[in-house]
C-alpha cells in the first residue's frame, strides 16, 4: 500500500506538487491524469525516491519511504517510461534480466525468468533474446521495458506516460494487455496519463490533478457521473461524458430476461460494454440486441430504452 | 540475420587491411633502411653518409612508442579521471576550471614546455613526457567530458530507477555508451604526440626524431627523409588501428 499525506515538493521557488494526500491500496490501479506540468510525473517520481519531496509524508506498507535505502528501495519498484529508456549496448534479454541480476539471482534463474517474461509479453525467446533496442518497433521496445520492470517481481510498478509515444492501434493493444496482465498479478500500479481514455479504460482509482494539486480522485464512474467542477468535466470529454460511462457499464449488468416477443437478430456477448451494445444498435438499426453468453447462448436481452432510463437513474 | 553477420565480418576483416598494409610498411621501412642506401644517395649525392647510423632504426622506433606509450597512459587515466570527476554530482563546480586547464596545455607550445621543462627535470626522456602529457591531454579531456555529457538522461534516470547505484551506472551504462566518443579522443591525442615526440631529440631524448634534428644540424636531407618517413608510418598505423577499433565500438552502439 502506498501512502501519500500532505505530500509537496518545492523547486526553489516553484511549487510543483501541492499538498497531496492519496492512498492507493495494495493491488489497486491508480491513474494520475492531468495536463502536461501538472506535477503527476513529479509525484510518481517521489515515490522510488528519484525525486525527494519537501514537505509531508510518503509511506510504503506503513513505512516511511525515508527509512528505505533508495537504491534497495528501487529494486523493489518497477519503473517504466515513455521512452524505454532501455539500455543501447545491451541486448533485450540482457535489459529485461538487469534488476535480478542486481539482486544477485543465480545465472539459471535470471536466464529462466527472462524467459517467462518474454513468453508473458509476445517477444519470442529465439526472435527478440538477442536483438538491440534500436532493431525493436516502439511497440516491441516497450513490451521489454514493462518485462524489465516487471523482472524481479516487485509489488509496486510506476509507469510514467509508458504509451505515450505510441501509435493509436499499438497503444491500444498494449493497454488491452497491461488489463490483462494486471487482473493476473494484481501488482500496485500507479500510472501517469494525460491520456483521459487510457485512464478510465485501466483505472481501478482516477486522480485528476491541476496546478500541482488533486482536484479530484475516485473510481472512474463516480468521476464520470459526478465530476467536480468544469475542468474534470472537460477533462472527461464533455457532451462525450454519457458514452464514456457506456464504456465503463456491462450489458450483463443491465439486461432484462428474454421476454416472450421474438428474440431480436442482433446478437452481443453480455461481457461487452453498453457503449458497444448502443454501437451495435446504430449499426443494424435496431432497439433491441439478444444477450449471449460465452457459447453464443441466449441469456437476455437488451432495448435502447432500458439503457437511457438506466443512465438517467445512475445519474441521479 | 544470417547475411547481416556475414556482411558484418566482411567489413571487420576488410578493415584491419589498412592498419596492416601500413604496419607492415614501417617494419620494411624500420628493418630495411640500411640496405636501402642507393635511394637515398641519389639525394645527396656528396654526403659521406646517406643512411642515419649512431643507432639502429628499431631501437628509435621502441624508444618513440615508449615515450608516448607512457605519455598516452598518463593523459588517458588523467583526462578521463578528471572527465568523469567533473561530471558527477559532487564534481561539477570543477568542470568549468578543467575544460580551461586543459585548453590552457594545448596552447601552450610543446617547445616552451620544453625549454621550461630541461632546466627543472635535465637533459632525456622526462621533459619529452611531459611536454607530450600537457599537449595530449585537451582532446582527452574534452572528449570524455562530451561523451558523457551526451548519455541520453532518460537511460541514466532509467538506470537509477531500476536500483543501480551510481557506481555500477558508470561503469556498465555511461562508460560504455561514452566510450566511441573518448576514444575519438585518444586517437587524436596519441597521433598527435606521435609526431610531436619527435621533438624530444633536441633534449637529448633519442628517438624517431634523432635522424631528422641531424638531419637539419648536418645539412643531410636523407637523414631528415628517413625520420619523417617512419613517423608518419608510425602515425598512419596507430590512426588507421584506432580507426578499425572505433568502427567496431560504433557498428556494436549503432542507433543509440
């Protein structure tokens, strides 16, 4: 568990983080969203200590992270960045087995788990294993930086814009991914986007933060029905709020039985988004879609007017 | 990958051609001397002596790679001890004072380095080394403070953030990704200091440059020909070796 409270960092006469005060509890995801200069990357970056803060306390499993060795500290802390910051000279499996073989792993055991990481992201051993940074795509390049963080297993990863520089359909991908992986290894993510979809889409916990102060913070949803004031509203996307939250709904959550009227042509799985089930209704100019289940059985359906009430009754 | 490697090996045996061709040059040249008195003849023709003799050519050689052999050792641990110093933490206030000192030796002539250097240390091998040391050591210094200036900070912040101490980041991230730019550096200062070590003869240093300060004592051009020729063989094959060796370190740091 992580523990910010009343945490701020001065740069001589700038302010760049605020007084903030966070908890991200252990297996959690955190998202920290903002506008560039913010001070999200400065309050990631106080967390593995590579930035000292100025005033308040930053706890790590109810220690504060003053009574760590940095360096040891560090070890135990993924760390991934917009640009890789891989290592040149060094090839991907020598990237990737960096921190355990910091932590003095045998050769076996660094060689085994390099492997295991380089299966878990899609870099086959035999293709990527001896390949330099410069040969990988950007996607490629950061698959091994998150294999690299994730080498010796730490409790915490920080993530600092890590898709930044990608394009859409990458990005996209390795999002999909990181979701993925996450619901496996339940680690404790705190993730910098100025990205507003990347956040809902991953986030267990949203920070919105402005003028190196929070704005708000809670679950994505609540964010999205209930924004504080204009700035986390644009944020979320404004009149593009209601699909948003769509995005966020499961069909399986608010379908109706099979009524006795003719099954609709249309068909959906239930573990689709509402945004997907209002996509799909435009599409085959249709209000209504047959629910199914992971065997294309019928399990329920589904009407456009059910979800406009069901959105107006969260809203309220 | 396959033909990749292949073209890679074609290149690396290409490129020790050059260093060996000149190499090879100056032992002819070195062993050959002697023999080779009808060239030089034709260049003075009334000089009772047309090849340089108070000492075998091999022994100038040895004597010329040692003086900057250890000229080079000194200037390469002192330049790139105080480029590193100056760019850690601790050392930075430093980095404007080194840059200058190490300017400051390069404009000062090897001459008066010289002329300053007999009084104080007498006649032979010592002032030639010093006067080498403080010409040799700018582009040294400079270079190993340019390449580790240039180390991408975000692979240094990478670094940190993984748990490497400042030690280990030195030594196996900014060191060797540094490393083709220093080099640069000791290839000019030792090339350099090949070429100026000759002056060491006229301090009683005997080396490659003894035949040529005869020469010009003597009014014996084929003494003077004889020195400039194995120095600058000597010059071409060290440059050309260095050449070969920074093309390796690049082709292995390529697109860094």
């Amino acid at each position: 568990m992580i523990e910010l409270s009343h945490v701020s960092k001065h740069f001589g006469e700038e302010t760049a983080v605020d007084d903030i005060t966070l908890r991200i509890a252990k297996g959690k995801f955190c998202a920290l969203v903002g506008t560039s200069g913010c001070g999200k990357s400065t309050t990631l970056r106080m967390i593995n200590r590579l930035i000292e803060h100025s005033a308040g306390e930053i706890t790590l499993d109810g220690q504060l992270i003053e009574n760590y060795d940095p360096v040891k500290l560090r070890r135990r802390i993924g760390y991934v960045i917009q640009s890789t910051g891989l290592f040149p000279h060094w090839t991907v499996a020598r990237n990737i087995g960096l921190v355990p073989r910091l932590l003095k792993w045998s050769g076996e055991d660094v060689t085994s788990r390099v492997s295991e990481l380089m299966n878990l992201l899609g870099l086959p051993v035999a293709e990527f294993a001896h390949k330099y940074p410069h040969q990988l795509s950007g996607g490629q390049a950061q698959r091994v930086g998150v294999a690299r963080a994730l080498a010796a297993d730490p409790d915490i990863l920080l993530m600092d814009e890590p898709f930044g520089a990608l394009d859409p359909i990458t990005r996209e991908k390795l999002q999909d991914e990181l979701a993925k992986l996450q619901a496996r290894m339940h680690k404790t993510v705190v993730f910098v986007t100025h990205d507003m979809d990347e956040a809902l889409k991953l986030a267990d916990h949203l920070v919105v933060m402005r003028d190196g102060g929070i704005v708000q913070q809670g679950t994505p949803l609540a964010l999205l029905q209930h924004p504080a004031d204009p700035f986390v509203e644009s944020l979320l996307g404004g009149l593009e709020r209601g699909l948003k939250q769509a995005a966020l709904t499961r069909i399986k959550d608010h379908m109706s039985s099979l009524g006795p009227t003719l099954p609709a042509q249309s068909r959906i799985p239930g573990d689709f988004s509402l945004r997907q089930a209002l996509s799909m209704m435009l599409r085959d100019h249709s209000d209504r879609l047959t629910v199914v289940d992971q065997q294309d059985v019928p399990i329920g359906e589904l009407s456009l007017r059910k979800i406009v009430k069901e959105a107006q009754l969260d809203k309220g | 990958m396959r033909n990749n490697k292949s073209v890679e090996q074609h290149l690396t045996r290409r490129g020790w051609a050059l260093p060996l061709v000149w190499g090879a040059l100056l032992l002819v040249g070195v062993l050959g001397m002697p023999y080779m008195e009808g060239v030089f003849r034709w260049m003075e023709a009334d000089a009772r002596q047309v090849i340089y003799n108070r000492a075998e050519f091999y022994t100038l050689l040895a004597r010329h790679l040692l003086v900057v052999g250890v000229a080079a050792l000194v200037t390469i641990s002192v330049g790139v001890l105080a480029g590193i110093a100056v760019t850690r933490q601790r050392g930075r206030d430093f980095l404007p004072l080194v840059g200058q000192l190490a300017s400051l030796g390069q404009t000062f002539p090897p001459v008066a380095v010289l002329a300053l250097a007999v009084p104080v240390l007498g006649f032979g091998t010592l002032p030639i080394i010093v006067a080498l040391m403080l010409y040799g050591l700018l582009p040294i210094v400079r270079n190993t403070l340019v390449g580790l200036q240039d180390v991408n900070a975000d692979i240094k912040q990478a670094a940190l953030a993984m748990g490497m101490t400042p030690w280990q980041i030195l030594r196996r991230v900014e060191l060797p990704l540094a490393a083709p730019v220093i080099l640069a550096g000791v290839r000019t200062s030792v090339t350099i200091n090949i070429a100026t070590a000759a002056l060491g003869a006229t301090v009683g240093a005997s080396n490659l440059g003894d035949p040529i300060i005869a020469g010009i004592v003597n009014g014996n051009m084929a003494y003077v020909l004889q020195g400039a020729l194995l120095i600058a063989l000597l010059a071409l094959t060290v440059d050309s070796a260095f050449d070969v060796y920074q093309q390796r370190l690049r082709t292995r740091l390529s697109a860094s």
